[in-house]
C-alpha cells in the first residue's frame, strides 16, 4: 500500500489506510495496546487487538516510545482520541527498535539542552519550528513583493560592525577576523547599486547577559533602502510585522493551537502602531515611578513597562538622545541631539526592532567616530559609501527569535530556535 501522511490519513476519515512514523505514546493491557503514532503532519491513536497479533504479541507489547513503524489498518472518527480519529491496526512493521526515551515529563533545563536534538522531536518544538519557518517564508515574501532583494553579506570579517567588546574572534590563517554582529556596514554599500535590499542571516553576539531573550547566535532580518526617511523605515517594519503576523494566524492555525498561542493578542496587531519620542517614554516612565532621567538607557523592563503602558501592543520610541546611539544613525535636525532612530518594542519582550535613517555626511561621520574614539580599521571600506554618491537611507533590524518567541507566546526565544547558543551552551 502506499504511504500517506497522518494528516492526509485524518483528511480522509475512513478507510483502509497505512502510515508511518514514529511511537509518541504507548500504554496496553492484556488485550489491547494503544499507540499513539507521530510523523512530522500529526498525531493518531492507533489500537492493536492481541487477538490479530497473538503470534507477535510479546514484542508488541514491549514497544516503547520513539520506536518507527509502518501500519496498515482501517481509519475511523472516534471522539475519543487525540486527534478525533482512530486506526484500527491489521499489520505492523517495526523499523527501527528505540531504547528507553531520554526524556520524561519534569527534566530539567539542564538536560533538556543536552537532548535538545531529541526534544525537537517534542510537539511543542515541532510546532514552534513551522511557525518560524512560516515566519521565515513570510519575510522572505513580504521583502520581495516590496521590491527588496536578498543580498548576503559575509558572516567573519576583518573589524566588527556593532563594536563593543561583544564579537567574537576567530583565527583566519593566523589573522584575527570576526564574526558578524550585524550586515549593516555591507547593506549601506549594497543601497548605491541596488537601492532596496534585505537578508537574512545569523548574527553572533558575543554579550554574557543571561536573559530570556539572548542567545550569543540569533537570526537577523536586516533590510536597507536607499531614498527612504525614518518615516519610511518604520513605515515597512509595521507593515512587515503586520503582514507576517496575518500570514501566521491564517496559516499556521494548527500549530498556534498545539502552543496554546495567544490569538485575541495576535489579532490585536494592526496598523498603525503607537509612535512616541525617547523623552515622552522617559516621562511617562516617571508618571509611574520608574527610576530613569533623560539620557540614561531602557533596561528592558522599562521597555516592556512601556509597550503594556501603550496599549498593551506594539509601540515605536524615537528621537533617542545621540550619546546613546551609534555613529551611524543620523541626528535629528528639527530636535538637535536626538537621532532619527527608533526601536520598536513588544510586550513582555522589550524591544524587537531597531532602525534608523543613517548619517549621510561623511564629515560628520568622521566626527562622531572621532568623539566615540572609534577606529573603523579594517572595515574602513565602509565609508566609502559617503564618499561616492551618498544619498538619505534607512534600514532596520529585527531578531527572527524574538519574534517568533512573541508570536508563540513563549518565555524565553530558546523556544524559537532549534539549538540555542548561550554563554554556557555550545553543544549539541
Ligand atoms: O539592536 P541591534 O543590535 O541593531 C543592529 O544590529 C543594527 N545594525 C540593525 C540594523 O539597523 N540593520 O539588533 C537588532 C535586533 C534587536 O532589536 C533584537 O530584536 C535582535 O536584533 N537582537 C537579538 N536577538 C537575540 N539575541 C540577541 N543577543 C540579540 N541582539 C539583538
Ligand atoms: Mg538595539
């Protein structure tokens, strides 16, 4: 017989069918044994009667958990089961024997990390992982049906791009190269030949902070235009988040039921979103009794205090104070000493998005890396975009984990990723 996919199994609804994959649950009597049988579409109960089996029983019954086989049977609804459908089974083969399954209810983080490649095979995981290759297509969609193109950058270069002590090294033939913290020194060359481009590619960050929302290597969407303001650049991140977060509740229906996702949250998505100025959050911070003055940073519990003060969703801050920006990010002539920067932030995550329109002027430029005392050493080629043909662009970052992990309604972007990579985790 052929092999059909759970899911196409369910579609049918009865018949003689046959499926494959793998044990999910077992539990048995004397009589009977129950299993519950996983490929990468669904889950379904399949009963075995002993009487059909009687010559086999005694291996049947020791089946365990993660054992593959391929069954043949009849499909029926029974409300029931954990699918609403169940297989009455006429013949088994068992493929691949499994050992006892290293992962029970209760384990630890600890573990959990040490069998991630098995834990992928968990529903949630499963789940979560559609739902970030779902979010993946959609970004990929969204960015050419506006006219960007994917243009990569290389991922170790000869200076680090976002600066700071938080790059890591490598040794390239005896040269100290580094991993990428960002495409952005690439993307503002890439606008003078092609004017609107993205990618999408992992970031590394070589920062200790242990909070549920970093990993050390995260997925970036990065997207620059030429000719676009800061208006514009905000304009296409709304729209962006927009656009995927509608694609994810009309598609992916299945799997934010499996997470228990909240829809009513994700529904509440619409444009526009709430846009204040850095000195308008820091005040309305104050109004309730948060410690901040003007020029100090959000933490992110200030940022999340500010999206749930602002309706609760998604809100764009603006205008930060130059000194907290980098040398890159324009300043703001109609409020001098702010930049025309803004980070978008999420509630219970903190901020998601982080753009600007960047500086055009070389010179100025020059003297904000002069003031930072920054030497762009071997990504000096960088300015070379001022130096021929400048014009006014935006672009923008968002991490791929963190909003997925918001879309999800998880506690940590852990979740959002297959293997994490953390100060302490490497491995596997
Ligand atoms: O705010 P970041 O550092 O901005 C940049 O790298 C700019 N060069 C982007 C640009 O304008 N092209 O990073 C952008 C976003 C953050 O808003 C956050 O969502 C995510 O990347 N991010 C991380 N996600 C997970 N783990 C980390 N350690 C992250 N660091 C940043
Ligand atoms: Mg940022």
């Amino acid at each position: 017989m052929k092999f059909i996919s759970i899911s196409e199994a369910i579609e049918k609804k009865k018949g003689k069918i046959a499926v494959r994959g793998w044990i999910y649950r077992e539990r048995g009597s004397n009589k009977r044994k129950f299993l519950i049988l996983r490929d990468s579409t669904d889950i379904i109960q399949c009963v075995l009667e002993r009487e059909k089996f009687e010559e086999n029983w005694e291996e049947i019954d020791k089946l365990q958990v993660e054992t593959s086989v391929e069954i043949e049977g009849i499909i029926k609804a029974d409300k029931r089961a954990p699918t609403g459908y169940e297989i009455s089974v006429d013949k088994i083969n068992i493929i691949g024997f499994s050992n006892e399954f290293p992962i029970q209810k209760d384990l630890n983080e600890e573990l959990l990390g040490d069998r991630r490649h098995l834990w992928l095979r968990s529903r949630k995981m499963t789940a979560s992982m559609k739902i970030r290759s779902a979010v993946l297509f959609a970004l990929h969609e969204f960015s050419h049906k506006n006219g960007f193109i994917e243009i990569q950058a290389p991922s170790m270069s000869g200076a680090a791009s976002e600066g700071g002590s938080e790059v890591f090294e490598v040794n390239y033939f005896g040269k100290k190269a580094y991993m990428t913290q960002s495409w952005q020194f690439y993307a503002e060359n890439f606008v003078n030949a092609f004017e609107k481009v993205y990618a999408i590619a992992p970031s590394f960050r070589a920062e200790k902070s242990k909070t549920p929302w970093h990993v050390t290597e995260f997925w970036h969407y990065e997207l620059e235009g030429a000719w676009m303001n800061l208006e514009d650049d905000m304009n296409i991140a709304e729209k962006c988040i927009v656009y995927v977060i509608d694609k994810i509740l009309k598609e992916n229906k299945k799997e934010l039921e499996i997470l228990e996702a909240d829809i009513s949250m994700l529904k509440k998505v619409k444009s526009p979103f709430k846009k204040i100025s850095y000195k308008e959050a820091v005040e309305k911070l104050r109004t309730k009794g948060h410690k901040i003055k003007y020029g100090d940073d959000f933490g992110s519990a200030e940022e999340r205090s500010l999206a749930k003060y602002y309706g609760n969703s998604f809100v764009f801050v603006t205008n930060y104070p130059l000194s907290l920006l980098k040398f890159y990010h324009g300043e703001d002539l109609k409020k001098p000493g702010t930049g025309t920067n803004f980070n978008l932030l999420a509630p219970k995550i903190g901020e998601l998005v982080d753009g600007s329109q960047r500086e055009p002027n070389l010179d100025k430029i020059i003297e904000r890396l002069k003031k930072a005392k920054i030497d762009l050493g071997a990504s000096n080629w960088y300015l070379d975009s001022r130096r021929y043909g400048s014009v006014p662009h935006s672009g923008f970052g968002l991490g791929i984990e963190r909003l997925v992990a918001w879309i999800c309604g998880f506690d940590t972007i852990k979740d959002a990723i297959p293997f994490p990579r953390t100060p302490n985790r490497f491995n596997p």
